[in-house]
C-alpha cells in the first residue's frame, strides 16, 4: 500500500525485480483536513499529551505542506515538535512547520 507515485516507479526497468514480488497492489488518496486534525491528536492521546501543542494555524499549515498524505503531515508534524522544542516554545505554530518543511522536503 503506497501512494500513487510508488506504483509509476516500480514500472521503471531497474525496479521491475521489485515489482515482481508485488502480490497486490492499492493506494492511498489525500484526505480532508479534519481527518488530518483527527489522525495527529489520535496520536497525541496515544503518547497521553493533554495541552493543544498544535496552533490551528499550524495544523492549516501541516495539512497544506503534507496534501493530506498522513506519512507526511506525521513527518512534518515531528519536525515541528523539534522545532518548537529549540524554540522552547509551547506551541507549534507555522513559523515551526515551515522549518521543518524546509529540512524535510
């Protein structure tokens, strides 16, 4: 299970070793921003964190940034948290997502 651009490269001549022990094949569409609100505080509940670390305004900008793919609004999420910690900062906000958006992507 990928997004859609793992399925146009394994159609490359070098990945076709790969593609051949593929069983079945699918893909992960975007989703909506609540659902990418919902997917970050599910796992801020997970790890028992109480407080709204993430601004709204930073979770606009984790959503836009990540198009609605969970792996990357997760990575994008975590290196604002990095982000905010240098800053020493209680709250996630976009100045931190664009940092980490520039040292991820």
């Amino acid at each position: 299970m990928g997004q859609i651009n793992l399925e146009d490269n394994l159609r490359y001549q070098k990945a076709l070793p790969l593609a051949s022990r593929v069983v079945a094949r699918g893909s992960s569409n975007a989703v909506k921003k609540d659902e990418v609100d919902q997917y970050l505080n599910h796992h801020l509940s997970i790890a028992v964190i109480n407080t709204q670390l993430f601004a709204d305004a930073a979770l606009t900008a984790i959503y836009q940034g990540s198009g609605g793919i969970y792996r990357k609004a997760n990575n994008l999420a975590r290196g604002a948290l990095i982000a905010a910690a240098v800053d020493k900062a209680s709250q996630v906000i976009p100045e931190h997502v664009q940092m980490a958006s520039s040292e991820i992507f």
